[in-house]
C-alpha cells in the first residue's frame, strides 16, 4: 500500500500478526516510526536526506496501519516499543530511533527496555504523557473515535494537526491513510490505538540513557502549549530541543527542510554516517 522509497516492503513476525516496514541504504541505522492514524510514507521527505548523508534507513508502520496486520491483541507504547527492538535486533543494531507523536513515547519505553540496541532518540511531536483531560472531552473523544466513523473525523481534524505549512501533497497523503484506516479490520484497530495511556512511556522516562533530541512544531495543537511540552520533555531526557516555526504535529512533512538539518546535526553527533 504505502512506499516511501520504493523499496519492497518486508514484513517481520511478531506475536500476534507481522509488522510492515522497508529498509534502504548503507551505514548506522536510523529506524522511523510514526504515529497514530499515519504511515510510513510521513517520513518520505527526511528519507532521502538521511540516505544522502550515509544512513541506512528502516521506516514501519505501527500495529493496525499501512500494510502491517490489524488482527494484533494488544496496542500502545509499550507494544510499539517491543516492536521496535525486535526489528533493530533483527536488521543488526544499534539504531538511532525516530518516532513521531506515538511512536516517540514507543521510542522511549524501547530506550529504557533495551539501551543497548537503541543509541539515540529523535522525538517528533512527542506524545511520551498523557495529556489533562476532563471526562466530558475524553467520553467525546472516545465517541469520536468509534469505529464506524473513526475514520472520517480523524480525515476532519488532520488539517487542524497541519497548522502552519502543509506539504504539496498534503490532499494525497491524508487520503492514503483515511483509505487505509477505513479497510475491514483496522477501523478496528485505529479505534484501539486512539484509546491507548501514554502513562508506559511516562514511567520509562528516568531509565533512558540515550541522547535525544526534541523536534516540536511551534503550532503544534495537541499541546497547550508545545514550547513548554518540549522543555518538560527535555527536562527529564536532558534532551536538546529544536522549535520548528510554521509548523504543527508533522515538522518532518511540513518543514522537513528544517527538521532534517536539525536531525542531521544529531546524528553526526551520535552516530556519525558517511
């Protein structure tokens, strides 16, 4: 379904159903995951920049998305995160994790599980807690979220998440992942994956060791206000922070011309390529 390199897709073997990804490329590996209700595809502007750099570069989708299978028993960080080490494991790590939104709170639980196959974080948007939220807005959210219209509200309220700059192929993009949500199955699982706690990532947070680095758009609605988040964020992961200006919850699609140089600087720092 879903190319950013034009690769073949592989699939690796995980309890319960496989999980899709591609890989390309020579030198440290770098593995991208992104978040909820996305594919792969979301990193298909900083591939190629960290390709060109001397990267070998593994990009998935998360249990229920893209091409992975919908028929998993479980979902959330801690699943992702299991995922994730399986796939450095099986592709010969260390790796250098980039995760988007969800995928960073799986990329931290992975760091803290296993810091020997993860040598550095890249956080994008990072959803590591769960955000305040009443019960009145939470039971609407969860109603929102219902499978039988799951996926049109999540194709309603993406151009709010692409506040500032939206990417040329913004219209394409979110009709692949609206047309791959509404699939037999995994309304299902995209309906799971919106109820998951980030509370498994938030206690993971004092066991990395990892260097990380925080890329936030500075629009970014899902925090009330993404300056503080990533100072939160950063403070407990004394992690660097990059602001990204016009951008909101994908600064990798959105302004990837700033996040690669920002991922770029990060990397030849702890994991030089080429």
């Amino acid at each position: 379904m879903d190319d950013t390199t034009g690769t073949a897709v592989r699939y690796l073997s995980r309890p319960g159903g496989r999980v899709a990804y591609e890989v390309s490329g020579e030198g440290p590996l770098v593995v991208a995951v992104p978040g909820m209700g996305d594919l792969r595809s979301t990193y298909r502007y900083l591939v190629p920049a960290l390709l060109a750099a001397g990267y070998r570069v593994a990009t998935t989708d998360l249990r229920g998305h893209g091409d992975s299978d919908a028929a998993f028993p479980c979902y959330g960080d801690a699943a992702t995160g299991a995922d994730v080490l399986a796939l450095v494991a099986d592709l010969g790590g260390p790796a250098v994790v980039v995760g988007n939104s969800m995928g960073a709170g799986a990329a931290v639980w992975a760091a803290a599980e296993r810091p020997d196959l993860v040598s550095g974080l890249v956080l994008v948007g990072p959803f590591v807690r769960d955000a305040p939220v009443g019960a009145v807005v939470r039971l609407a959210l969860r109603v929102a979220m219902l499978p039988l219209w799951a996926a049109a509200c999540w194709k309603a309220y993406l151009p709010k998440l692409y506040a500032g700059r939206r990417p040329a192929d913004f219209a394409d993009h979110r009709d692949a992942m609206v047309a791959s949500i509404r699939r037999p199955g995994y309304r299902a699982a995209f309906s799971r994956t919106t109820r998951v706690s980030h509370a498994e990532a938030q206690a993971r947070l004092g066991e990395v060791r990892a260097r990380s680095l925080v890329v936030m758009g500075e629009l970014d609605p899902d925090f009330a206000s993404p300056a503080q988040e990533a100072a939160w964020i950063a403070s407990r992961l004394a992690s660097s922070v990059v602001m990204v200006a016009q951008a909101g919850h994908y600064p990798q699609s959105q302004r990837p011309e700033v996040t690669a140089a920002a991922v770029l600087d990060f990397l030849a720092e702890v994991a030089p390529g080429a």
